[in-house]
C-alpha cells in the first residue's frame, strides 16, 4: 500500500496566510487575493480546530456555519505544521512559518539554547525578538483602520500574541457572551475596522473526546449560536468571515505510534513538536538517515 501525498499548503494562493490580507485589501478598496468583498467594517471569527471537512460532521447542530457561503468551495490551506500557534501566526502576520519562524507546539529557539512552547509562553523570551516581523494588524494601523483583538483574557500579555496578533487593541471576553457583545460592540466604533475573535472550544473538546464525540457536537452546536448570534448583532453592512486554524483527525489508539520510546533515541539530542508532527534534533555526529534506522536495527525493536 503506497503512503498517501500531501500537498505542501499554498502560501501564496488560497491559504490561511492569505485570510487577513485579504481582509485588509478589501477595507482599503485594493483588490484582494482571496475573494473577500469590499466593506467597511469586516469581522473575522476564528473557530480553533473546525476545519472544512469537520463541519459536515456536525451540520445538524451546527446550521448556521453550514448554511454559510464559502468564498472558495475548495476551502483553504492550514499551514505546516498545521498547529494553532504556527497557524495563528501565520494568520496574523501573513507569512509562512518560515518567514515568521514559530515552528509548531515546541521547537527549539537557538536565541535561547532550549525549546519554546507558544501556547504557554509569557514575556520572554522577547516575543519582537522571536518573531519581528510586522503583523497585518500593525499595516491596519498604519493605514487608518481601527482594529480589535477579542479573545479570553488570560490570552492579552501573551509571547504568542503579541508574535502573531500585536498591532491590534485586545478586548478580553472568557464568556460566550462577553464575546457575543464583544466583538460587534468594537466592530461599531469606528470605520473602517478590522476586528478579530477567538472561538476555541471546539479544538479543546476534540483533543480530549474526538471529532463527532457528543462533547464535540455540544461545543460546536455552542459554537454555531455564538456566530449566529455576533451576525444578528453586527451593524447593517458588516462583514462576517468565519474561519479555522486547522482540523481534527481522530487517531485510535491502535493506530499510534510512539517515538517518545528509548528505542527511538539513538542519535537524538532532543524531541519537540507534538504528538501529531514531532521534531527532532540530532546530536552533531548524526545522520537523519542513521536515526531512522535505529528502532528498525533494535533487536528489541
């Protein structure tokens, strides 16, 4: 049996990358990349981990998300890794995870001889020094446009905010119905304006009990009634995207595999990633090669 191909994502084309530029270029009246209509106000809600080929799954409690018009029928690319913090910041920024340089869940920073994990990091390492590229939001200002970060305040003073998000005025919301008054509330303030909300939920739910468990299909049915219920608030006018950072794949337990084991280690100075898309750094005399073939040349193996 032939190993399936995955296409590399498409940076430049029709890619999570391309969400918030386009979004931008449609506020400034230049034609965007991906087919976002010209508005005034534009709102974009990120549902983390729903991706496209989840939503069928849960099209009967989730009918608003399903009965939106998609702008491209195909659906776009995540990034690689397709992780929340190499995603969210390439969303932020508009660059692949090479030219902002936050590599996934865990990866090693040379800056500070060790590893770095995004979703737990506070002030330092200095997030300008880890990721100083500007991000879309820091272009918005530049051109005008007021913009609004809404997302749960824990989140506000965070390394991987202030990488992927900064530029942007951050409103905290830890409720569905903070952020359900939240976003259309910054939304209407000012025009034109770019506001941003964080739904996250639904990627917590399936990492703990599966795509299409009944937790699952509860937070997303929750998921659904909190955009409908941003939509019925917007100002005539206002446009509403919806998009994730990534999807879900259920892996049975029988199915995995893991490289965390001794057997593995033979060549390796240290394990980062995550469990979906490790990475591994070699001590200096190894080869990728020799390492690969380690836990097949184990007699234990």
């Amino acid at each position: 049996m032939s190993s399936p191909v995955w296409p590399a994502p498409d940076y430049r084309g029709a890619c999570l990358s391309q969400v918030l530029p386009s979004a931008l270029a449609a506020l400034m009246r230049v034609d965007p990349l991906l087919p976002v209509p010209a508005a005034d106000r534009i709102v974009l809600l990120l549902i983390d981990g729903l991706g496209l080929h989840q939503l069928p799954l849960g099209s009967a409690v989730a009918p608003f998300l399903s009965q939106m018009t998609p702008l491209l029928a195909e659906g776009i690319d995540s990034t690689f890794p397709s992780t929340t913090a190499t995603a969210l910041t390439s969303l932020g920024t508009g660059l692949p995870p090479g030219g902002h340089g936050i590599m996934g869940a865990a990866f090693w920073l040379p800056e500070i001889a060790g590893v770095l994990s995004p979703l737990g990091w506070r002030e330092q390492p200095n997030p300008m020094m880890v990721q100083p590229e500007p991000t879309v939001f820091d272009a918005a200002s530049r051109a005008g446009i007021a913009t609004a970060v809404v997302g749960p305040r824990s989140f506000a003073t965070g390394g991987l905010t202030t990488a992927a998000l900064r530029g942007a005025r951050y409103i905290g919301a830890d409720s569905p119905g903070e952020l359900i008054i939240a976003v259309p509330q910054a939304s209407s303030e000012a025009a034109p304006t770019l506001v941003y909300g964080y739904i996250g939920e639904v990627d917590k739910t399936g990492h703990i009990h599966g795509v299409g468990s009944q937790q699952w299909l509860l937070d997303l049915q929750w998921a659904d009634r909190a955009v409908e219920a941003i939509a019925q608030r917007l100002q005539p006018g206002t446009l509403l995207l919806v998009t994730a950072d990534h999807g879900m794949v259920n892996c049975p337990d029988d199915r995995r595999i893991s490289i965390d084991e001794e057997k593995y280690w033979r060549g390796v100075r240290r394990i980062a990633g995550e469990p979906r898309m490790r990475q591994i750094y070699l001590q200096p005399d190894a080869t990728a090669d020799a390492v690969a073939r380690a836990p097949a040349d184990d007699p234990a193996g």
